[in-house]
C-alpha cells in the first residue's frame, strides 16, 4: 500500500458545468476530487486499494444511474460501479466515473412464490432477516456484510453451494443500465443472452440496479467451526481431505489455516495462536445427522467446538470473517482434488515457518455446484472440486513480499490446479488473461460478443474488464 492509494487524482479536466449539470440532474451526491466527501464515498471495506475517479455519483436508483452513464459518455470517461467496497483490493481504478450503489436498498421477499427481490446497496444480511421471517434463507455466502448483488453476479459460492449450486444459478430476473442508458428488466424469455452473461460477467454489460432470486426452506444449519492448534495441520487437513470424499451434498465446509494476531478483539484462546480452523454447515431437512457427520472430525479434539444447530440467521458466526475494512492481498486457483499429497505440498510453504502469515483456506466444492443450472450461465469450472484462496494482512507483511509469497503456494500446488480461478476470489490480478481464466473458453468468447453488442466502446472497462469482440 501506498500513500497515494488514498489520495484524490490530480485535479481532473472534466468540464465543471457539466459537473454541475449533473449534480442537478440526480438526486443523490455529486463529487469531485477536493470536496468534503469525496473520500467517504469512494471507500470501501478492502482499504488496499481506492477508486480514484474523476467524479463520483452516489446513485438513488437507475434514474440516476442514467443521468451518470449519459454523462460519461458525453464527456468519454470509463465507468466503474461500486457497492459494498469489497472488491476494491481486485480492481481499483485512477479517473473516470464511479457510480455506487450503497443507497439503493430494499428488500420485497415474495413468501409464496419463495423469491426476493433485491436492490444493488443491500448486503446479504438484511436479506437473510427478511427471509428468516418467511421461513426461507437465501444463497448467501460466509460474510454477511458482503453485497448480496455484486456476489450473486460474480458466482457466488456460499453456505449452501453444495446442496444448491452458485447463487447465479437462482436468479429469476435482473433490472440493468446498459450502456446506451436504457433500463431493461432481463429474464431468459426477455433477453436470453443478456441474462446468460450479467450472471457471472459481473459489471461488464451494465449496472445492475436490482435482481430477482430464489430462496430456499432452510431455517437453520447444524453449522459452526472447529478449532485445532497448528501442530496438528497435517492430521487434521489429511482427516479433512479424507472425509469431504464421503459427506453428502447437503454438507458445505472448508478448512483453513489461520494466524492470528495477539490483539484484544480475539477472543483469548486465539490471540496470537496459529490455528486449523473447520468451517462447517449442514443444510438438510433433518439435522439430526449432523453430530455423526462431524464425528470424524470432533475425533481429532478441537480445543475450541461451536458446531451446533443455530438459526440461518447466525449464519455469519461460522466463518466469523472480519466486519471492519481492512487492508490485504489474495489470490486464488481451483484444484481438482485435494488429498496427502496435496496436503504435504501445501505445508510447505504454509504455517509458523512461512515468512509471510497468511489465511489460507481450502473450499469443498462438487455437489450440486458441478451441475448445470436449470438456466444456464456464464460461470465457469463447475469440475473443480476445491478452490484455495490465500490471503495476506498489509498490516503485518510488505506488498512485495505477499505477491511472491502467494506465488509460491500456487506454483507449489499447480500438480493439481485445474488452471481455472473463480472470479469473485481474484485479488489484483486484471490482466486479460487472468480475466479469461474465470471461465471456460468458449464462454469467455460468447461473452467478448455479448460485450460488443451491449458495451461496443467498453464504457464499463473499471473492471475484472471482458473487452468487446472486434
């Protein structure tokens, strides 16, 4: 991280009266670089990187989002969109336009139909408490203050993947800008191919301003984490791997290596330890199964166990990520399986011994999320079985040290790598190639043509960009 991440661009030479003009137009903010809250509104929850755009537009609703993009064009500036901020340490643009979405709330759950209507701004745990009061849960995934549309739009892998699939694979409709300025409602009858490439080609066709989704009669999980002290990463990670070959699809986990810092917000039996951390969520019907399917686990004694059966609501307490921002580098690669030798490559390069301390973290994949969805959709590797994703805390390692550090573990681990990466995970890493890796191939081209049709000039290039077909 640098200081100047954080400062304002230069000045820029967009034309104040249009500025002006704009600001008039729209009913929410209007900055530029020097005013009081320009800062406020560019933030976001990753800290390692800031949009520093020229202007930046504090959308109300898709009127306004209008007016923003109409502005663009006219005056030839690129467009980023932002809501929640999570994304910014992946892609974080210097001038053009930033439109965010954070007041664009509202959630209409539909108890019969068992769907939900949700605005750009919201993030997934309002959602779950509108839904929780119909009995219903949504695809949400491990963080609760993520935003619930830019995740379902990346993907979307979370507590419930196995036994229903990517958050993508549940959309019904999605209210889009395109980039011509109009407003479209996209179904699969409405605007098939626009509807195919929006779920999984994120911002690259439109802003989204709403969307449609599908809820699930979940009420609660047999969920929590298991806690193990880091001298015993190669039992239980080789146990972990072993056992994830025989749970049913019902069951969502992953396991992960974690440092801890020693500060007072940790709870004492974590402050400065090194753990092995199991995550897990049984999604049945019935959970009474859920004790002996952990059993295997609980065998190798936790010195912390909080797996029980919790309401969705406390869904979030599984993975217990961090709420505050931070500042911090990741990376990701699929894997097509995950066993001893896996295991013994990883630690290589992974625990006390690492000159970096990292969170690295292994997702079981497979289940329902290796099918096609009833409507299909741009995204890509549904034969990975596992997804690893390490991350690094600027606060106690230098920028030029994670970097190779992570490059390290992955080339470590390229024996089993498929040589696909899940696009939601990508942290930096935004040329075209690393772009093209999220999908399969002849997705990635179908959506380069679905570009040039909705986005010919690539007005929404502030991105994980997918150019236009020539």
């Amino acid at each position: 991280m640098t200081r100047s991440d954080h400062e304002p661009p230069t000045p820029p030479v967009v034309d104040a009266a249009a500025v002006e003009a704009l600001a008039k137009l729209v009913k929410g903010p209007v900055h530029v670089p020097g005013d009081e809250q320009y800062d406020a509104e560019r933030a976001g929850h990753q800290t390692t990187r800031w949009h520093r755009p020229d202007v930046v537009v504090g959308a109300l609703g898709p009127a306004d989002v209008r007016a923003a993009l109409a502005f663009a064009t006219e005056q030839g500036l690129p467009v980023a969109v932002q809501g929640t901020g999570h994304a910014l340490s992946a892609v974080a643009a210097q001038g053009g336009v930033l439109i965010t979405t954070s007041r664009m709330t509202g959630v209409w759950v539909n108890a019969e139909a068992g769907t939900a209507w949700v605005g750009a701004g919201m993030t997934w745990e309002r959602v779950i408490d509108e839904a929780a009061a119909a009995g219903l849960a949504p695809l949400s995934g491990s963080a609760p203050g993520v935003g619930a549309v830019s995740y379902t739009l990346g993907g979307g892998i979370g507590l419930l993947s196995r036994r229903y699939g990517f958050a993508a694979d549940h959309v019904r409709s999605l209210d889009v800008v395109t980039a011509d300025g109009t407003l479209r409602n996209v179904t699969e009858t409405s605007n098939p191919d626009l509807f195919w490439a929006l779920r999984g080609g994120r911002d690259n066709f439109g802003i989204v301003t709403g969307i449609e989704i599908d809820l699930m009669p979940i009420t609660a999980l047999y969920g929590g984490g298991l806690f193990f002290d880091i001298g015993s990463a190669a039992e239980v990670l080789t146990t972990y791997a072993n056992w994830t070959a025989t749970v049913p699809d019902e069951l969502t986990s992953s396991i992960a290596l974690i440092s801890f810092p020693d500060v007072p917000v940790l709870p004492p039996p974590l402050r400065g330890r090194y753990v092995v951390h199991v995550r897990i969520a049984y999604a049945a019907d019935n959970l009474s199964a859920g004790a002996d399917l952990v059993a295997p686990l609980r065998a190798l004694n936790p010195f912390i166990d909080t797996v029980a059966e919790i309401p969705y609501t406390q869904a979030g307490t599984i993975h217990n990520d961090p709420p505050f921002p931070g500042t911090f580098e990741s990376g990701t690669a699929l894997l097509g399986t995950f066993d001893a030798d896996v295991v013994t490559a990883l630690l290589e390069h992974v625990g006390p011994h690492a000159l970096v301390p990292h969170v690295v973290e292994v997702r079981h994949l497979g289940g329902r999320l290796s099918q096609p969805p009833a409507v299909a959709n741009a995204v890509g590797h549904r034969d990975a079985q596992y997804a690893i994703n390490v991350v690094s805390r600027l606060e106690r390692a230098e920028i030029g040290d994670v970097r190779p550090a992570h490059e390290r573990v992955f080339a470590a681990l390229a024996p089993w790598a498929t040589g696909g990466r899940t696009l939601t995970f990508l942290n930096g890493e935004n040329d075209a190639k690393d772009v093209a890796s999220a999908y399969d191939a002849k997705d990635y081209q179908r959506l380069t043509e679905i570009k040039a049709v909705y986005d010919p000039a690539n007005l929404f290039r502030l991105n994980h960009n997918i150019p236009p077909a020539s």
